[in-house]
C-alpha cells in the first residue's frame, strides 16, 4: 500500500528522485511509516510507481545516508527511526506545503520598509547616484596590477589579512590629501565601506545603545547599526550638514559624512566639526566619519578630515575605492582608533570581512606607480564639467519644478521639487521612462521633511546628461 501514499509528477521542476525522497522521508518523519515497518524491495516499488529501478534504489540510498532506513544486500528497506525523533514536521516542504512564514529579527523585519540597497538594480542608467564614470577608469593599467599581483602570488608567503604594502600606500596618501593622521597599523582593508561600517557596529555598539545619525543620511548606516540593536535617531541637518543637539543625551555612537553630506553634498565647516569633537567622550562616545567621495572636491580647496582634528582617538575614519576607481573593485578601509586596533583586528577574522589578498597588492602596486593619483585628476576635471552641465541644465528645462542644490564636490546632488511632495511617484514614472534616480524622502530616518530628487552626474558623458534632463523634461 506504501505506493498509494506516493503522487509523483512527471512535468515537477523537481526530479523524480528527490520528490520520491522527499515523500518518503515525510511518511517517516509523520510516523505514517513506522519504526520496523520493512518497504518494498526496488523493483517492486518501481514497478507499482512506474519508474526506473535506479529512482528508488537512489531514493533508498539516500535515506539511508541520512539515518531514516537501514538497507543491506538481499534485503528490503527498514525504517529504523520512530517520526518522533525527527523533526515535527519534517516532510513539510517535500510535500508542498510552504504556508509558514519564516521567522525574522526585528531588524531582518524591517529591511523591506527601506529603499536601500535600491530596489532597481540593473541595468545602470542616467542619472543613477553613487557611481564613477567605469568607462574614464585605465583598466588596461589595473590589469596590468592584477596580473603582476596574481604571478607573484605563490611566491608570497601567508601574510597578515590587512596587507602591508596597501596599509603604507593608504596611509602617505591619507595623510597629504585628506589630513589623516593614522599609522600604518590602525588601517584595516575591508570588501567595502558598509563592511567596515558592520564591524564597527559589532564591536562598540551594545543592545539598546543610542546613535545619531545625519536624517537624511546614507541608508546603509543605519541598518548597520540597527542590526547590531542600536536605537538610532535621525538628527537634522542645516547649511553646514549635521546639527549639534545640546538638549540630547550623549549617545554611544554618532555617524556623520562632513565633507560631503549624503545626500545634500554640504559641507561641515570647521567650528562645527570641533564642536562635534567637543560632544564626545574618550572611549565612551565614538565619530564614524565616512568620507566615501572625499576625492573629489570642485569650487574650494577640501576642508582636512575630522579625523585629523581629533587628538583623543575617538573617531573612525571610512573609505572606499568604488567611487575613485571602479565600483566592482569591491574594496574599503577604516582608519580605526589605536585603543581598538587589536580588537577589531580579531574582530575582522571571526566575522570573516576579508578582502583578496591578490587585489590589495595590485592595488598597492596601482597607487605607488602613481597610477591612482593621475586618474584621480583627470576624472575630478570631468565630474566638475559634468557637474556644471547637470545644473545648468536642470535650470534650463526644469527651473520651474525643481530648485537644484549645488554640492561644492561628489559625484550626485540634490534637485528638491518646488511644489508638491510626491518624489517617490516621480521617481517610478522617472525609472519607467529609462531615467534612473532617488526620492529624497526614502533616505529619511523619520517622517521626511525633504521632497526632491537625488540625481547622480559623475558616471554620465554631457550628451547622456542631455538626453535624459530632456526625458525628465517630457515626464515632468
């Protein structure tokens, strides 16, 4: 009777072995197939299935890897586990049963509230924000990194996760061009930013711990910290980006990007960035400071990084290589505090944020041949020029509908509309028509005050530029 408990499809996604399995395996776990209880011997089964010996005997076979049957030559199959003993339930999705939601964390629960990472993905259009110009990038010259890198690789013995060689080069470039004042050792390499941002947040954040967070900010920090069960509050920003909050409790944790606000590009002058130094308290309150477009600065010479202002080791300094070079370069580094050096060291290994040790010294190689600082000037000519065209152009065509905010550097700016609320609504009718962008209001922390468009210009050529400000045009 076993085979009048068996429904095989013939036209199933699923092969004929693995629903056979599959249902087996229920009627066991269900007890409907009881322990002792001997099955058919192969042919038989096959025979009153209608399939190959070889199905069942792979089904068999399986089933006894997995402790269910006993099998031994000659003899039939016997059950030798009561349904009890295994998992209530276990037969559940072989026999397609998929109505229980899996159950989440609080955190997992939320993720599809937000709009980040953005929910269109491909292919990458005019004018998406946070993207270089992949096609400015000399990748016959990376290449050439990547090679040399890959040939000396067994020549090299296992080092360190966090490469010398990059960790000097990052730590003279750092210094002379954003102010940083970190040895060597306080530099950890990392597969992105938001790694770095992810470690930091299991390192120092405890449950329950607050955090301040620029509202409205890069999305990516805020669910880093949130994962780790910080309560984070969204703080307002005015000309100069993040405000100071005297009536506020000191929180554990404060995020900023001061030397181009994201998403506004503003820039945190410097009375502002020591009054924020001010704010915290050795070891107990720690700055990220995330400058994840610094090199790129157009109308004014750039304002030193917070980090270097702070004698106290308090602040943590974020960067990434996906907006200077390529942005499946898949590399970051954080400049960390030198009480936590050693800490995070470890932490690194056991959370498993590792970058290739191959790409860190083609990059290293990339940076001290020079090649790193002449691409960055030519591309920092184009995205100014580009920069200049996008606004004059928003101006020309959309002057009416939308008043543009001119970044002092980046690569995106903020184009917030004059009338009405509706950004989100734009944007989908924007995608639609092949132009791609952000509603200001889904990088809010709280209830948005903010309604415009966040439109990227540096990985867009003029005549790109053009044709889609032409489109937003029609559309609007």
């Amino acid at each position: 009777m076993i085979s009048a408990l068996i429904d095989l499809k013939r036209a199933d996604d699923e092969g004929l072995v693995a629903q056979l399995t599959g249902q087996l395996r229920s009627l066991i776990a269900t007890g409907r197939l009881g322990k002792g209880r001997a099955l058919p011997s192969s042919r038989r089964l096959a025979s009153d299935l209608g399939v190959s010996r070889n199905t069942v005997s792979y089904a068999f076979e399986q089933l006894a890897a997995e402790g269910y049957l006993e099998t031994s030559h000659g003899r039939r199959p016997v059950v030798t586990v009561d349904g009890g003993e295994r998992i209530e339930g276990a037969g559940a999705v072989a026999s397609g049963d998929r109505s229980g939601k899996p159950q989440l964390s609080p955190w997992a629960a939320k993720l599809k509230q937000t709009d980040w990472p953005m929910s269109y993905q491909a292919p990458l259009r005019p004018l998406r924000p946070g993207h270089g110009d992949f096609r400015e990038f000399p990748n016959e010259v990376w290449a050439r990194c990547l090679r040399r890198s890959a040939v000396l690789a067994a020549k090299r013995e296992l080092g360190p996760v966090n490469r010398t060689r990059l960790r000097e080069a990052l730590a003279h470039y750092l210094a002379t061009s954003r102010g940083v004042r970190a040895t060597a050792e306080q530099i950890m390499i990392l597969p992105s930013a938001q790694a770095a941002l992810t470690l930091i947040a299991a390192t120092v954040i405890t449950p329950g711990d607050n955090v301040w967070a620029e509202d409205p900010g890069y999305p990516g920090a805020a669910a880093a910290f949130r994962a780790s069960g910080a309560r984070v509050a969204g703080i307002g920003l005015d000309e100069q980006g993040m405000q100071r909050m005297p009536g506020m409790a000191t929180p554990k944790l404060i995020f900023m990007t001061p030397s181009h606000q994201h998403p506004t590009g503003r820039l945190m002058s410097l009375a502002r960035r020591t009054e924020f130094l001010r704010l915290s308290r050795p070891g107990k309150t720690w700055i990220v400071e995330d400058d994840y477009d610094g090199e790129f600065h157009y109308d004014s010479r750039p304002v030193p990084a917070l980090q270097g202002l702070d004698g106290h080791g308090r602040v943590f300094y974020v960067g990434t290589f996906s907006k200077a070079m390529t942005s499946d370069i898949r590399l970051g580094y954080l400049v960390v505090p030198p009480a936590l050096v050693n800490t995070l060291e470890i932490a690194q290994r056991h959370i498993g944020l590792i970058a290739a040790s191959h790409i860190q010294e083609a990059l290293a190689e990339f940076i001290a041949d020079g090649h790193f600082l002449a691409h960055l000037r030519r591309v920092r000519r184009l995205y100014h020029a580009r920069r200049d065209h996008l606004v004059e152009g928003l101006e020309r065509h959309l002057g009416e509908t939308l008043s543009v905010e001119v970044p002092s550097g980046g690569i995106q700016l903020v184009a917030r509309l004059k009338r009405g609320r509706a950004d989100q609504a734009a944007v989908k009718r924007l995608v639609a028509a092949g132009v791609e962008t952000r509603a200001l209001s889904s990088l809010a922390l709280g209830r948005p005050s903010d309604h415009g468009l966040l439109l990227g210009f540096a990985a867009w050529r003029e005549s790109e530029i053009t044709a889609a400000l032409r489109t937003m045009a029609s559309c609007f």
